[in-house]
C-alpha cells in the first residue's frame, strides 16, 4: 500500500465517523483545519508529515452522538487503535521509527 493509498483510506474512514456526530455540525471541518495546522507544524519540526496527518484525522473520531465529547480523547485513542491494527504497513512503520 502506499503512502496515498493509506492516507485516503484513513481519511475515509474518519470522514464517515465524524460525518455521524450530528450533535456539533462542521466537525469534519474542523478536521481539515486540525489537519493543515498539523501538517504546518509536522515541516516546522521535522516530523513525519504521514503519521501527523493521520494523527490529525483520527484525532476526533471518539466523538459520537452517544457521548458526545464526554471523554471522546479515550473513545478516540482505542477506535484509532483498533482501525489501525487492520493497517499492517503502518504498525510497522510506527514500530521501526
């Protein structure tokens, strides 16, 4: 899988769940926001520009109509988690670096 492959699938994928939370319209918005800020910082700090801007994606997925924001940081982490143990490549990459 490439680097645009994984991306688009990541950005699918928390597109759809932050397209669910109907409690705070505009949150996939926010994402995108999230997301170019992220990567501004990622060149500012040399870092992985690919693991920041999934971190950026992913970063609100825990947000949904049940909870709301009630502790959607843990909700985001372990859905996050669970998403990626499906991606062997990036565990992988993560692992080595």
């Amino acid at each position: 899988m490439t680097d645009k492959e994984l991306l688009a699938r990541v950005e699918e994928y928390a597109k759809k769940l932050c397209e669910q939370y109907t409690q705070v319209p505009g949150l996939w918005a926010h994402t995108q926001m999230v997301r170019e800020c992220a990567l501004k910082l990622a060149g500012i700090e040399k870092a992985d520009p690919l693991m920041v801007e999934i971190a950026a994606l992913l970063h609100d997925i825990g947000k949904d109509n049940e909870h709301g924001r009630q502790d959607h940081a843990v909700r985001s982490h372990d859905r996050s988690e669970q998403y990626l143990k499906n991606i062997d490549w990036l565990l992988k990459k993560l692992n080595s670096g």
